[in-house]
C-alpha cells in the first residue's frame, strides 16, 4: 500500500491533492499535517513512500522541515510545491535533498508524474529547471545576490523582508538572538545591502515574497 504524507497549512490544498491522489491511487494511506514542526514528526515516526511538502508553512519553512527530513531519513522522497516559479527557488530545494519542485500553479498536471517518477529513485525535474542546472554548472554564469547565501541564511534573509524582527526569527527557528543577528550581518556583507527595506525591496523585485 502507498504511504503519502502531505504538508500545507491551507485546508483547501491538503483537500485538493488528496482527491487527485485518491483518484490515482485509491488504496493509499495519505495523511496531512498543516505546519512543519507535526510533518517533521509524523514524517519520522512513520514510514512513508513519498512526503509532499509546501514551502511556506507557519513557524518552520518547508526548506527547513526538508533539511531535518534527510539527515534522518534521507532516502525518502520529498516534493516540495509553491507558489514561487521554478527559478527563484528548485535549485535550491534540489540541493537541500528534495526530489522534485512543483509550482502550485501547474501541480495539478505534474503532481502524479513526479510521485511516479521519484518512487523509481529518481529525481523529478522539469525542462525549465534542467536548464537552470545547466546554467549553474556554467562557471561563466551570473549569480543572483541571493543564490551566495547558504539554506539558513536565506531562511533568515526571508523572515528580515517581511518584516520580522531578530528576536521573532530567533523564536520561530529556535535560535539565539545572537545568531540571528551574526546571520543577519552576513547577509547584509553578502547582498551589499545596508537595511532591512533593502532587503525586502529585493525580495520583492525578484518574486521571493
């Protein structure tokens, strides 16, 4: 019997997929869970076939759920959807472990593709994103500002462009406010950038919010 976990904090989504999944697979086990902290549980105390995960979700991101996710069990397979379009964000969820990126907006027609394909062992990834692997591997290739910040660093610079302040970042991803200050100041070297209006100004320009 499949065993599929699925991860969105909107109701609506978890109801949608889990009809496209039924229709598909009629005889699979699929559970939901709305915020990262429970899909983390749930994803290591069960065994489970493939988890589908949204990027943003209350507290946690799904980028950090998906990290925590591989350390224990890396050979599941995770498929992170959003809302964000394939270039602000699969190549860096491809790195972090997952095994494919769906853009919400086209899931409906890729979702099953992509479980068929991660549960042979491999990766699910779409023309767009195969040429933007290409285009990483290029060392003559420009880089965006925000590709030189490493997985925790992006997480914070997130947080900083919508608004959060250090000590609620440092409360949503357990951590010191000192370390998120010591983020924060890497990010502003890294990006060239001089204030938190900067930063959210950015991250608008380029879709990442």
């Amino acid at each position: 019997m499949l065993r599929i976990l699925i991860a969105d904090d909107h109701a609506i989504v978890r109801k949608g997929l889990r009809q496209l999944l039924m229709e598909e697979y009629p005889t699979a086990l699929i559970e939901e869970t709305g915020d990262a902290e429970s899909l983390i549980n749930k994803a290591l105390q069960h065994e489970w076939d493939v988890v589908i995960c949204d990027m943003s979700m209350p507290g946690r991101s799904g980028l950090d759920a998906l990290r925590q996710i591989k350390q224990s069990v890396p050979s599941l397979p995770v498929l992170i959807m959003s809302m964000h379009p394939e270039d602000q964000y699969a190549l860096r969820v491809l790195k972090a472990g997952a095994s494919g990126y769906l853009n919400k907006e086209s899931i409906h027609d890729e979702l099953i593709h992509a479980i068929q394909t991660v549960l042979l062992g491999k990766r699910y990834i779409t023309t767009s994103i195969a040429e933007k692997l290409a285009e990483a591997f290029n060392a003559g290739s420009d880089r965006q500002l925000h590709e030189s910040l490493s997985d925790r660093e992006f997480d914070v610079f997130k947080l900083l462009a919508t608004g959060k302040s250090v000590s609620d970042i440092a409360l949503q991803l357990s951590l010191s406010v000192t370390t998120v200050s010591t983020y924060r100041s890497r990010i502003m070297d890294k990006m060239s950038m001089r204030s938190n209006a900067e930063l959210t100004r950015y991250a608008l320009e380029k879709g990442l919010i």
